[in-house]
C-alpha cells in the first residue's frame, strides 16, 4: 500500500515516474470493462478472469519483482467513457499496458495508442486489429499496439461456415446452403460481416442481405419471418447475452430453425441453459472448459479462480479463462521486457514477437500456442468449434472440429 500511495503522490506533484527508470519497481495497467453496459452478460466473466490473474501474478512475485498497479473501470460499454479512461491513465508516466475489451473502444483508441505505445490486450477479435503496418489497403488503420488472444471474429466466422459448407454435404443437402448474418448494426457484431460473407460466397453458400437485431433484448419474430422466408439454413449470431436468447426464442416461435452459428460470446453454458431449449448450436472456443479433465494447465486456473473464490468451488465459464489468457500473455511480454531494456510499452510490444508456437508458463493445454509478428497480428489461426445444446435449461457442450485457416494476404486486418 505504501508503493501505491508513493506512485500516486508522484503524479500529482508533477514528478516522473517511469517503468524504464529505477528498478521496475511498479508499472501500472490499466484494466477497462463492461459488467454493467450492453454486454455485461458476459463481461463481468472476461473481467473477473483478468482481474484474478492481475492480482494472482501480484501475489506470487509480479514481473520478477514488479509490482502491477491496475484499476479495473466499468466503462458500461460507452465510447466516450472508454476514451475518457484512457487518457486518465495515460495522464500517468507510469502506464505500460491496457486490458481492454470492446471493439467501438478499441478501435476508437488505436492511434492514441499507437502514438502513445501502449500495448492493448482487448476482449475484442475484430480483424482490424490485426494489421499492424497497414499493409492491406482494407486496413481501416495500422494497429501496432493492438494485441488479442484467440482468432479475430472474421477468422472464427470463417471457420464456422467452412464447417457449415462440409455440415451442408453430410447432410444431404441440395444446391446452394442459405447463409445470413444476425447483429446489431454496430463495430462488434459488424466487425466480421462483409469478410465472412465474402468467404462464405468463396465457398458456395448464398448469402442474403444482413437481418439487423438491436443489442438490446426484444420481441425480434419479424425478424425472424425475414430468415424463414429467405430459406436460411446457418445464421450467424453476431450479438450476445440477451438479444441472441431473445432472437433464438422469438425464431423458435414462428418456425424459423436454421442452424445458428454464434461468435465467440455468444456460445457458452449461461446463454445456453438461458434459452432453455435449443440444438445445433455451433461455436467456437479458444480455451479448455472448466470441467474438462487431464489438462495441466488447469491446476493454474483453479488457483487463480481462488483469488476471488477462496472455497474454489464456483464454474468459471470459458469467457474467464480467455482473460487469464489474455492477461498471461501480457505477463509473459513483460518479462521479456525487463529482461531486454525495462518493462516500456515499446520492449512490451517487443517481447510479443520473441517467441513462436507459444503457451505460457502454467496454462498448457489450457491456452492455445500463438505467433504474433511484426508483420501480422493474427496470434491464432486455429478455431475449436463445439456444438451446444440445451433442454430444460440444462445444456451440453461437445467438440466437433478444428478449423485451421490459411493466413491469407488479404485476410489480414479484414
């Protein structure tokens, strides 16, 4: 405690308080997420994977030695809040790394933090984080300081309907598969729509025009009408929580079945058991589940669990071992850094280039092996995809495929 009132004195008097100077002594992390907003379904999971992480590392030694100072903010999924955040805490001499989680805010902020070299580590997998130079002219923006674990959400959906178009033949089907994507109009489900389309029209499907679905719960039958008409054989959930639970009902409703094919938040045991009854449910996961058995690296995860859950008894959904993940990552970089200048968000970024095929210490099994360059952002381009189920509000989940893509040129940053 006496560090942290020190760090805090320093900024307000003016005084430099630099992670490259000293010994290290602490850095400071800045932690954004939603727990309350629009996507708090789901965030408060991711969230308290990162924060249990943050403070296990903190308690078994930092970075060699550093401390991490964080604060986590509930930012409730606003832009603005988001931005308004990170400048505070760029405001700070000492800030190194974020944690951050949606896509509108994290797009928002990639040339702040480009300019400022800030690695981000988000929750959110849009493709355009994933060029770091711009060399694909559909490149929104270079991200240099844009880090992610797991597939973009334009790989995972390509993943997805490489499944559907081999699920479409095995299934007897005839001419070509219907294919829609379901979102709000909004960076996040938005982020994979036009390259999962284009993929999915490579690859033979029709594909119909996007059926818009507010991120808000709601009575969404019309919208369903608009699937059962079109013939939609695997829509493409890009929403999450309460809107896909609404939209699966309201569907189930009027008839409308097709096979629904959901991002990465959107699949997982508590939309599941909330829709109560459901099949063919397919999406993917980047992590081991909580009670799958024989993987090492779970031993880590139940002990970081502990941090916030000391009987050590409570089911942490997928979402909260991607932040560990996320946050190890981070970690790991880190350590690089120390060891090779002083722990800068400059040596950071660095240390995210200096290994390949890479699973932190600790989380075998639990993380999958990632490669980021300098060239190309794409950490993993392997996808698991499962298939979930529901009956009763009871639900099952089990693995169908890996999907291991192609880094494609044009693929990258789209």
């Amino acid at each position: 405690m006496k560090r942290l009132i020190a760090a805090t004195a320093m900024v307000a008097t003016g005084l430099s308080f630099s992670a490259a100077q000293a010994d290290d002594d602490m850095v400071f992390v800045g932690h954004l997420m939603d727990i309350t907003g629009a996507t708090g379904f789901i965030g408060k999971f991711y969230a308290d994977g990162v924060r249990d992480a943050l403070s296990y590392i903190n308690t078994h030694g930092g970075i060699d030695g550093t401390v991490l100072d964080s604060e986590s903010v509930d930012y409730a999924y606003k832009v603005p809040q988001a931005i308004a955040n990170y400048k505070k805490w760029r405001s700070r001499n000492d800030m190194v790394a974020m944690q951050g989680w949606g896509t509108g805010d994290t797009e928002a902020l990639i040339s702040f933090v480009a300019k400022d070299e800030v690695p981000v580590y988000s929750a959110s997998y849009s493709g355009h984080l994933t060029d770091p130079t711009g060399k694909n002219p559909k490149t929104a923006k270079p991200a240099p300081y844009n880090f992610f674990y797991g597939a973009s959400y334009s790989d995972a959906c390509r993943a997805l309907v490489q499944w559907a178009a081999e699920d479409w033949k095995q299934s007897g089907g005839s001419g070509k598969p219907v294919f829609s994507h379901i979102g709000d109009n909004h960076p996040y489900p938005n982020a994979p729509k036009e390259a999962c389309a284009e993929y999915a029209t490579e690859l033979g499907f029709e594909v119909t025009a996007p059926v818009v679905v507010s991120m808000k719960p709601g009575d969404f039958k019309a919208q369903c009408l608009t699937l059962k008409e079109a013939g939609t054989n695997y829509g493409y959930l890009g929403n999450l929580g309460p809107s896909v639970v609404s939209l699966v009902k309201s569907c189930d409703t009027v008839g409308a079945s097709p096979k629904w094919l959901a991002n990465i938040w959107a699949g997982d045991y508590e939309t599941l058991k909330t829709i109560g009854d459901v099949e063919n449910y397919i999406f993917p996961a980047m992590t081991s589940f909580w009670t799958d058995e024989g993987v090492p690296g779970m031993d880590l995860v139940r002990e970081i669990s502990k941090m916030s859950d000391r009987s050590g008894e409570e089911f942490r959904t997928h979402h909260y071992i991607r932040g560990i993940c996320s946050a190890y990552y981070m970690k790991e970089a880190m350590e690089w850094a120390k060891n090779n200048g002083g722990i800068t968000g400059a040596n950071i970024k660095a240390g995210m280039y200096a290994r390949q095929n890479w699973v932190p210490a600790g989380l075998e099994g639990v993380c999958m092996e990632a490669t980021w360059t300098a060239e190309d952002h794409r950490g993993i381009n392997t996808v698991n995809i499962y298939n979930g189920s529901a009956k009763g509000g009871e639900a099952t989940v089990e693995k169908v495929t890996t999907v291991t893509l192609p880094r494609r040129d044009d693929w990258l940053g789209y």
